[in-house]
C-alpha cells in the first residue's frame, strides 16, 4: 500500500493504482454529494471533468513534478471513463448504480416533500426553478422531475398547456429555417448558391428595399418565401 504515502518516486504500476483508487472515490463523493452539487454533469463526468485539470495542471506549474505520473494516471482514467460508458449502456444495474434515477418532485399539483429531500434541494429551489419555467402556480403542474443532470423536466396539467395550431387543427406552413446570406458585412456565397440567387440580386434588393449597401449589414436571412430580413450596423 505504499502508493497511498507520499514517495519520492512512484513506480508505473503504483501510478496506475492510485489513478484507480482515485476515479472509485471520486464515484463514491459524487453520489454522497447528490444532484444539485453536479448540477449540469452526470457523475462519471464530473470525476473525470474535476480531476484531470488538475493532474496536468500541476507538472505544468512545478519543475520538480515529471510528467510521467500524470500521463499514466491521465490515460487509465481516460480508460475507465471510456469503460464506464460501455458497461452503463450494457448494463442496466452498473447504470442504476452510477446515474441517480429521477426524482418525482411534483405530481398532479402537489409537491411531493419526500422526493425534495431526496434531490436534498430546498422548497425555493423548486419554486425558482418553476418561475424559469414560466410557471407561477405549482397547481398547474402535472409532473416535475429532477433528472440525474440537475436539471427539473415539468410538464403542465393539459388545461392549462398553450393552445397550438394542432389543438385547434389549424393548417400550418412546413418549419423553414431562414438561410444566412450575408454576416458582418461579406455575402455567403454557398448559400446564395444553395437558393439559387445572385449577387447582384443580393445588391439590389438592399438598394431598393433598404438603401443601403453589403458592408453595412451585420446580418441578413432570406426564408423560402424570398422575405428578405436585414440587421444594419448601429
């Protein structure tokens, strides 16, 4: 067990033992700390994320630090991350047991205080998170969940979601995505290729609809309708 003291020098094969026993107990802190301590991050890429900066960081900063411990140690827990995510989409068990399954917050209008103390996040955390979502009343809330990543997934009592032009069966346009045709003052030629337009439509178009000329334009889209929409600089 020399590899836990401090050493002057370190075999390779005690390098790797640490870098394993390190990446086991960063696991085991992760889950301890619960979800809103890795808001954003799933465990396994928080403990990859929050120590590999550093253990390259350290040789880069100190002469008397070689680089070979850290190479070693970098690439078997590049290693283990890489296993890890095979056998989490292999295995439904190793899956369980290192992404946290989701916690039911609210349920049909009520808040369900058990699932607030297992995501160990506060009342305020939840009312802020459903005031980001636009929600004012708790009441209107169906379901809400805390995902393994720290963040909530809230769906409305159907009365109260928006009207859509489905729910009233309204005819709609297909989705057009406006193409980006000129940026910062230079016209993109691929796209003006791609709907079959010109330059020197480009240029007339701004004459006579905007007065204006390419350089001066920040941003300009044109959709399948030809709607030419311009942002000029300020």
């Amino acid at each position: 067990m020399d590899f836990f003291q401090g050493q002057e020098t370190l075999t390779s094969f005690e390098w790797i033992l640490r870098a394993i026993v390190a990446f086991f107990f960063l696991l085991i802190v992760t889950r301890v700390l619960g979800q809103r301590a890795i808001s954003q991050l799933r465990p396994l890429d928080f403990a990859i994320a929050l120590v590999i900066g550093n253990i390259i960081a350290h040789p880069l900063s100190d002469e008397n630090l070689g680089l070979k411990g850290s190479i070693i140690t970098t690439i078997v827990l590049v290693v283990f991350y890489l296993g890890g995510i095979f056998t989490i989409l292999k295995w439904a068990w190793f899956r369980r047991l290192i992404t946290p399954a989701p916690i039911t917050i609210v349920e049909n209008g009520e808040i369900i205080y058990n699932g607030l103390k297992k995501a160990r996040i506060s009342l305020d955390v939840l009312l802020e998170e459903l005031r980001e979502e636009k929600i004012e009343d708790v009441k209107k809330v169906a379901l809400a969940i805390w995902e393994a990543d720290g963040k909530f997934s809230v769906f409305l009592d159907p009365k109260y979601e928006p009207l859509t032009p489905s729910s009233i069966q309204m005819e709609t346009q297909p989705f057009d995505f406006p193409k980006t045709i000129i940026k910062e003052g230079k016209i993109n030629f691929k796209e003006l290729k791609q709907i079959q337009k010109s330059e020197e439509w480009v240029v007339s178009n701004l004459k006579s609809l905007y007065q204006t000329e390419v350089k001066n334009v920040l941003f300009a889209t044109i959709d399948s309708q030809d709607n030419l929409k311009v942002f000029l600089y300020n």
